[in-house]
C-alpha cells in the first residue's frame, strides 16, 4: 500500500507540473499571438513606411534645390528680364514693327514700294509659351550698300526679328555702287 500511495503522489506531483507548464505556455502563445506578433508587424510596417518616406524626401529634396536654382537664376537676370520682354512681347505690336522697319528704311535711304503684312495670327491655338510670328512683304528701293546696312540694323535692334527669302534685282541696266536695286524680302517679327 505504502508503493501505492507513493505512486500516487508521484502522479499528482508530475501532473502538478504539467499543468504549470500548460498554463505558461498558454499564456505565451496568447501573448505571442495577440500582443508580441501585431507590434512586430507594427514595426516592420513602419520600417517600410520610414524607407518610403526616405524616397519621397529624396525626390523633394532633388526638385527643391532644381526650385533654389532657378531662383537665384532668377534673381542674377532680373535685370535683364525688361530687355527680353522688349525682345519678344506677349502681343504682336505690328504697330511697333511697322514704325520700327520704317524707321530704318528711313535712315538708310531706302524707298518703301511696299509693305505688306502678310502672317499674323491674333486669335491663336497655341500654347501660351509657344513663339509666334508676324511676318511682312517688302519691296524696297535704294542702294547695295544702303540695303546691307538695313540688314545690319534690323539686327542690331532689341527685339527680335529676322530676315528671309531676299531677292534682289536690278532697276536699270546700269552698274555703278550707287545703282538703284529693287529689295523683294520678307521680315518675321515674333512675339509670345
């Protein structure tokens, strides 16, 4: 009998035991199922979240210092942001060219057959930053050398213009530096 109880409390001693170790293992799965996983996915969430974040700041930073550029490009030209604006006006001003090319001929000695304006679109489709023309038809008379410095001039002054398709023909037969010829050009002027 004294075996028998011994045995007894043999098992009730180890069955103690199991239980204790039961229990601990119950409470740390539940701690590690609803209290340690979510923080560990909590943390790599924000991990994940902080390298992001890293690349957006990167970005930023990137398009920042291209803001800080062109503003200090800015500021070193603002001076000269009047002569660009005298160079390529927001509207056509064919007024302005007008006077201006006759200006020219003028001081030149040049005689004005004609002058046709002959491209010009005020009501437009472009973009806003887009270059756009007007463009005028002349014929002059006057001298080679006069008509050379015309040229001269017209690029000489602030705004902008160019020349094109120049035909130049004789008035009489005559051949002296100071014959007349007849000037057949075309002038585009060009605004934004």
């Amino acid at each position: 009998m004294r075996d028998n109880l011994k045995i007894k409390e043999l098992l009730k001693k180890n069955g103690k035991d199991y239980t204790y170790a039961v229990i601990f293992f119950l409470i740390f799965s539940f701690f590690l199922f609803f209290v340690i996983r979510p923080n560990i996915i909590l943390i790599f969430k924000a991990n994940s979240e902080i390298e992001n974040l890293k690349r957006v700041d990167n970005f930023y930073e990137v398009k920042i210092q291209k803001i800080i550029e062109l503003q200090q490009i800015i500021e070193e030209n603002r001076d000269d942001f009047r002569l660009l604006n005298k160079a390529i006006t927001r509207k056509p001003e064919v007024n302005k060219v007008l006077f201006d090319l006759t200006q020219l001929i003028e001081k030149n000695k040049l005689i004005i057959n004609k002058i046709n304006v002959i491209d010009i679109n005020l009501k437009s489709n472009f973009l806003l930053s887009q270059l756009k023309k007007v463009s005028f038809k002349m014929e002059l008379t006057g001298s080679f050398n006069d008509f050379n410095n015309f040229i001269k001039e017209i690029h000489r002054q602030r705004r902008a213009k160019t020349v094109k398709n120049i035909l130049i023909n004789k008035k009489e037969q005559e051949s002296s530096e100071s014959a007349s010829l007849i000037f057949d050009l075309e002038v585009e002027g060009y605004y934004l």
